[in-house]
C-alpha cells in the first residue's frame, strides 16, 4: 500500500465521520421532535451520502433521497410549523375559555 | 364602609358593568339612567347603579382602558396575520388583515375619542355596547384569527408531508436496493399517507367556515368556533402520527443501513 493511498484513506475516513456525525445530527432532531430521546437518538445512524465517498466518484443518484436539501428543508419546515400548531391551539384554548364578561 | 356595600361598589368603580363590558349591562346601553327609572319602570330606584354621576369618571375611565386594550390585542392580531411564518394562505391573510385594520381597528379607535367626550352615563354606556356588540374583538376576532392561522399552518405542513410523500417513497426503495429490509418503512409509510389524507380531510372547509363568522353573529357561532378546535386538534394529532412516521422511516432505514453501508467503506477504503 502506497503512503499516497494511506493519506487517501485516511482522509476518507475523516469525511466519512464528518458526514456521519451530520447525518446522526438530522436525525436526532427528526427524532427529538417526536419525543424520541437524543439518547436513543445517538444510536441512530443514517445511510451515507455521496459526500462520504468522494473517492468513489459516486453518484448522485445513488444518494439516500431523504438527504437532500430539499426534503431536509420540508422536514423542518414540517418541524416548525407543528412547533407553532402547537403553541396555536393553547392560545385557542385560552380564547374559547374566556369569560363572556370579557368580550 | 359595610362590606355589602363595599362589593356593590367595588365593581362600579372598576367600571366593568357600568360601561357594558358584560352583555347584560349592555344590553342596558339603551337605557336612560340620568332618570331613576329602572327597567322594570319602578320609580325611587337607580336604573344602573354602577354609572351614576358620582362614578361617571371611573366607568368613562374604564371604558377608555377597554379601548385602547382592544387596539392593543387588534394590532397584535394584525402582526400575526402578516408573519410570512403564519402561512396564511393569501385570500385568508386578505380577509382577516381587512377585517383587522380596515374594520375592527378603525371602529374600535372611533370609539375612543367619544368616550373621552362623553358627559353622561348613557353617552359611555352607548360606546361600551358598541365596541363589544359591534366588534367582539376577544370573542370573535381573535379566535377567528388564531384558528384561522392554525387551520392554515396545518394545511401547510401537511402539504409539505405529502410533498414529502414521492420523496420517502424513493428513499424506501433506494433502501431496499442497496440490501435492506425496508418491511417496517413501508408500513410506516402507509399510515403516514393515511394520516396526511386524515388531517386534510379533517382540514377541509375550516378556515373559509371559521372566516364566515361575524361579531353579531355571537353567541352562535362560539360553537362553530368549539367545532374548528376539534377539526384543528384532530388534525394536529394525526400530522403529528405522520411526522412520527417519517422519523420512523428514516430510523429504520438508517439503522438497517449502518451496517451494510460500514462493510461497503471498510472495503472500499
């Protein structure tokens, strides 16, 4: 094995961590938003994406199309709007109980 | 002061009856109490005691606070419905900014001014029934933007779960054709199109039937509101299910994945 390879590999390697701890990360918050805890979040590893496997030459197609920035966003956007449904129907609560008296 | 008549008092002077914030004391907005006529037409007897002249000040006071409470709770609705994060839709982000600032607003701080002129009982008691009968902005106008934004927030986030929905299916199948079992993804997935499909029928017609309410409308339509909390409840409770699909989904392809993507790098590095 060539030193050249080595530092390829190693270099690699270090992408591949990047992208895992950022794909645990996407998850993890997928997860803690419906309750699951980060703990159990931790354990959680998404498939990788084509930036894991620059080397490879990968491509695009062969990544998870969950990855993508544009269902990443509509999953947060889902996130936060569920967010703000939330603190929506306590104030809707707090309308309908109010006092007659204080129309 | 006697304690009977400490109560009978202590609500005249925080004006609340007095100007008609209670419905009831509005209704008696009509009334003439500068006489000592009561409304049953017995002589001797205040008609309202609690706007007499000696607590004129108080209840004009009282309304006034009324007023500018009112414009404050307005205008904080009127800042909600022009959040983009509203996601109003824009025929219903038109309709209530119209009804906010080009009706209730307006109406409300019309009344203000006369309030301040008023000189008699009947003068305030005539503005305090108009700005609850006219306007019912904590009744009407509130709930009707909140559930409004609600109804609207809910139908953005589904329309973005079944935007999702071609996506996650084609997730599930790059799953299953880099070797992992996706069995629990797609059952997931199928209860995640069921519950999208759920929430917008639940969703359909609130906000147009929540829109159509109207102050003298009240208290009829207080149901129509209590209907739409349930709609907007029911539907929460199943795009919550469905998110929790989608988390689902991505854990059981990622979980299924780690192992086979790890062998895939170890060899190829």
């Amino acid at each position: 094995m060539t030193a050249s390879h080595d530092e390829g590999g190693a270099m690699a390697h270090r992408v591949r961590r990047t992208a895992s701890v950022a794909s645990m990360a996407l998850v993890a918050g997928l997860l803690a938003a419906c309750g699951t805890t980060p703990a159990a979040a931790r354990h959680v590893v998404r498939p990788p994406t084509t930036a894991a496997y620059p080397a490879q030459g990968a491509a695009p197609s062969s990544t998870d199309p969950l990855e993508s920035p544009a269902a990443q966003q509509a999953v947060a956007d889902v996130q936060s709007s569920l967010g703000a449904v939330d603190s929506g129907l306590a104030q809707v609560d707090t309308d309908l109980s109010r006092p007659q008296a204080d129309s | 002061m006697r304690p009977v008549l400490r109560s009978v008092v202590a609500l005249p002077v925080l004006g609340l009856l007095a100007v008609g914030l209670c419905p009831g004391a509005a209704l008696a907005a009509t009334a003439d109490t500068s006489t000592t006529t009561s409304p049953t037409g017995s002589t001797g007897t205040v008609s309202n005691p609690f706007c007499s002249p000696a607590l004129f000040r108080a209840a004009q006071q009282r309304a006034a606070q009324a007023l500018v409470s009112r414009v404050t709770q307005l205008e904080a609705l009127s800042a909600l419905v022009e959040a983009p994060s509203s996601h109003l839709s824009p025929s219903d982000q038109s309709t209530l900014a119209h009804d906010i600032t080009a009706v209730e607003l307006p109406g409300i701080e019309a009344l203000q001014p006369e309030v301040q002129q008023a000189t008699t009982c009947p003068q305030v008691r005539q503005d305090a029934h108009a700005m609850v009968y006219d306007y019912r902005v904590y009744l009407v106008m509130t709930p009707q933007t909140h559930e409004t934004i609600v109804a609207d927030r809910e139908s953005f986030a589904a329309g973005r779960l079944s935007a999702l929905e071609p996506t996650v299916q084609s997730a599930i199948a790059w799953a299953r054709a880099h070797g992992r079992n996706v069995t629990d993804a797609e059952s997931a997935f199928g209860d995640m199109q069921a519950r999208v499909s759920s929430a917008t029928s639940a969703l359909a017609g609130v906000a147009a039937t929540v829109l159509a309410q109207t102050p003298t409308g009240y208290p009829g339509n207080a149901a129509v509101f209590l209907s739409a909390r349930t709609d907007e409840t029911n539907a929460r409770n199943d795009l919550r299910s469905a998110f929790d699909d989608l988390a689902a989904i991505a854990k059981d392809i990622g979980v299924r994945g780690a192992g086979t993507a790890g062998s895939t790098t170890t060899t190829a590095s």
